[in-house]
C-alpha cells in the first residue's frame, strides 16, 4: 500500500528560528494533507494542497507540494511556544496514510 | 471546520468487558467514518473504514471479530472493542469525511479520541 515518509521525527527549535520537516511518498499523490496534534489532543486538520507545485500560507506556516506529487513539505517561521505539537502530514485518495510526525519542541 | 464528538473521552475497564465508543458528526452528514489506533509516541493507524449503511472494512492485521463497527446512521459510527485486553489499550480516534469540503479527497474531521485503558 501507499507509504509516506517524514523527517525528521523530533525537531528542537530555539524560540524565533525557522524549521521544516519533509513528507515522502512512495507513490504519486492526489493530495496531502498536514495536521497538527498537541499533546493529550487530537489531530487538528491544517491544510490540504491538492495542486502540484502548489504553496499556501498560513500566517507563519508554508506548505507546499511537491512538482511530482510525491512530497511536500512544511516551514514554520520564527517559532513560538505555541507550535508545540506533533505535525503530520498524510497522504491518499480516499483513505489516508499519515507519515510518523515530527514532534516539535521549543525553548525559550 | 466540521466538528466531530467522540464518547467517552476516555474509560478505564476490566479485561474480558467489553467496551463502546462512540463517534458522532455533529453539523454534517458523514456516509464514510474512519476509526485509527494511535500508541503513545507514534503515529495513527488506520483500523477500520466504516460506511452508513454496509459493513466495515478492515485494515489488514485488524480483527473484526474483536472490533466491532456500526456505521447505523449519517451521523454516528460505533466503535466496540470487545473481550478487551491489556494490549488493547490505546488511544482510539475515529475521523469523518466532509463532502462538503469539495476536494479531491474529501477532507477528514477528527474527534478528540478515547483513551482505553483495560486493566
């Protein structure tokens, strides 16, 4: 079946700097979908790319997918406490596969 | 975004009981539910995709037997775990398609998950 892929699996960021973890599809993908889960919480749906090359922003979070349809990838710029989370991204026309998540920590 | 309820939020049961969770679309029609396994530190596992009106599919490695789904209406699907035991414990969240969303892929809705514990 479809596998996705994403790195890296934890990311510690210092307060105000940038970082971006990456989603890999074994095969092409309809769309990808990122989600992010505090801890104790549940998925929380963040965006959907569908188009290939495709950029969208929200606020200081970048999304794009990749010319092949096969990766995408997600930029958090100048991180805040409130970033905290586990950030998926998940791939599949009908059923979704999600990659491991990259759980992110910041300090202050 | 849509919402979707999930009952209980967590329980704690005996080994052999049987448990029911319960996940509702709230402000939409929803004919394909989803229910995911996640274990503490790791990612979601899809379980199951439950269809109104027919019966469940089941990921490959998921008992039906143990894992009962009931898709009875557009607006809730049943979880039931039965004869649980300690393995079975986990966090166990269900998610719902929003036709209305328009995309290629419908996007999914996720409930706030029940946390099983089966002592």
């Amino acid at each position: 079946g479809q596998q996705v892929m994403q790195i890296p699996q934890y990311q510690h960021v210092q307060e105000g700097e940038d970082f971006t973890t990456y989603c890999n599809s074994s095969t092409t993908l309809s769309n990808i979908q990122w989600y992010k889960q505090r801890p104790g919480g549940h998925p929380v749906f963040l965006i959907q790319l569908v188009k290939s090359g495709e950029v969208k922003k929200q606020k200081r979070l970048t999304f794009q997918f990749g010319e092949a349809k096969k990766n995408s990838s997600l930029h958090i710029t100048a991180t805040q406490t409130t970033d905290v989370g586990t950030y998926f991204c998940a791939g599949g026309d009908y059923k979704l596969s999600f990659g491991a998540g990259t759980t992110v920590t910041v300090r202050a | 975004g849509a919402v979707v309820s999930q009952h209980p939020s967590w329980v704690i049961c005996k080994s052999g009981t049987s448990v029911k969770i319960e996940c509702r679309s709230l402000d939409f029609q929803a004919t394909t539910m989803f229910w995911y396994r996640q274990f503490p530190k790791q990612s979601l596992m899809l379980m199951a995709t439950s269809n109104e009106g027919s019966k469940a599919t089941y990921e490959q490695g998921v008992e039906k037997d143990k894992f009962l789904i009931n898709h009875a209406s557009l607006t809730l699907s049943t979880l039931t775990v039965t004869s649980a035991h300690p393995e079975d414990s986990s966090f166990y969240i269900c998610s719902a398609r929003d036709p209305r969303t328009g995309g290629i892929t419908d996007t999914q809705y996720f409930g706030p998950g029940t946390r099983l514990t089966v002592l």
